[in-house]
C-alpha cells in the first residue's frame, strides 16, 4: 500500500496510508494527540515508582518517545514493551520532525535509538526507560498481569476491525496487573461494548483535538 508523510495540525508529521485514507497519529495534531490520549489520561496517572506499559501499535515510536521525555518529571522508571506487527521504515522514520517539534534536540540519541536498538531484546534507552519491540500480530499477546498501563494504539475500527474485538481486549485485560489502566483514542460504542464485556470498567473522557472523546478502561 502506499504511504507518505504528511504534516499534521499542530505541525508535527505522521505516515498516511493512501489506500486506507488513515495515518498513524491524528491528522489535527500528532503530538497533541499523543499527549491527550496516552500522557494526560494515562501515564499522569502514576508517578514515584517503577511502571511497566504496553503499546499496541509501536509505529513511528512518538508515543514512546514522549514517555521517556515525561517519564523522569514523575520519577517513573519505565519498562516499555511496544508490539508492531509491520515496523515502520527507516527511510520514514528519518522524514519525521518529532525531535524538532518537541524541542528535544539533546535526546535526539534516545529517539534513534528507541528505532535502531534490536527487535525482540531488551534495551536500556537511558538509565530508567528500557524498551523490547516485538514484532507479531496483537492475536499472539499473551501476557498475564505484567503491565501497569497500555497505550492501546492500533489502527482505527474503520480500517481494521479486527483490532477492536472482544478477543483483543480479553487479551489486554490479561495483559493488565490488577488496577491497570487501558487509554485509547477510539470512542466507538461497539469499542466500548467490547472492553465492558470482558470485565473492564470503561469511562469516557474528552477526545484530543478533532475528536470529542476518547476511553479509558480500568481493571478493578
């Protein structure tokens, strides 16, 4: 399928899949949807300890580069474990502005290495954020009570439904310790069914920009 880089509302860029009429991140703002979504409503939740996160949907490595800025206001000790079934490119990894955006040129190592560290092996990016990239499908997760937090992150419903299903979510409250936290931009209904049926308690929260709302599902 083909795919470009496209610059979004809040300046920062993002990969479009032509075919699907989707991108990666927000076209309205990826950073600022980044930060909603999984930073507000999910890592600020936590602070002063050591935090495990699961992203479902790896990509462009934004979210996880955001955490590792934001991780160390909170003196979290982050061990980060992103699943992506089809890695992005280093040709378009090298095209993206977050570094730029984000006023963050002393770490620009760290965002390279969150790319060039090898797949299925830990990794300390600094002193307190390791990340392990897993390459497979979200069907294979089989994790159990291991994360504190996930990013779920996929593809949108429209595109992938398959993505969005009673058997994913079962996996990811699987996957979740016991008080865990699920933060998703999605807000669809059939979404929110799905994360009810298999035990989460689900509320809804404002959206970032663009979307008026998004979910966050607790494991009680």
């Amino acid at each position: 399928m083909e795919r470009e880089i496209v610059v979004t509302g809040d300046g920062s860029k993002t990969i479009q899949i032509k075919d699907w009429n989707e991108q990666y991140h927000s076209k309205h703002g990826a950073i600022q949807e980044a930060y909603h979504v999984f930073i507000k409503n999910g890592l600020e939740l936590f602070e002063n300890q050591g935090l495990s996160i699961l992203e479902i949907g790896f990509g462009t490595g934004l979210n996880a580069f955001i955490t590792l800025l934001e991780a160390p206001n909170r003196e979290l000790r982050v061990r980060y474990t992103g699943v992506e079934a089809y890695p992005v490119l280093k040709t378009e990894i090298g095209q993206l502005n977050y570094v730029e955006e984000l006023a963050a040129m002393e770490n620009r190592e760290e965002f390279e290495k969150l790319h060039s560290c090898t797949w299925e092996e830990n990794t300390f990016i600094t002193p307190n954020f390791s990340l392990l990239k897993s390459q497979k499908d979200f069907k294979e997760i089989q994790n159990s009570a291991e994360f504190d937090l996930i990013y779920f992150d996929a593809f949108g419903a429209r595109v992938q439904p398959e993505l969005w299903t009673v058997e994913i979510f079962q996996k990811m409250f699987r996957a979740l310790k016991n008080k865990g936290v699920l933060v998703t931009y999605a807000a669809k209904g059939s979404v929110r069914r799905a994360m009810q049926e298999v035990g989460f308690q689900v509320e809804r929260l404002p959206g970032p920009p663009g979307k008026r709302e998004m979910l966050r599902a607790r494991k009680l």
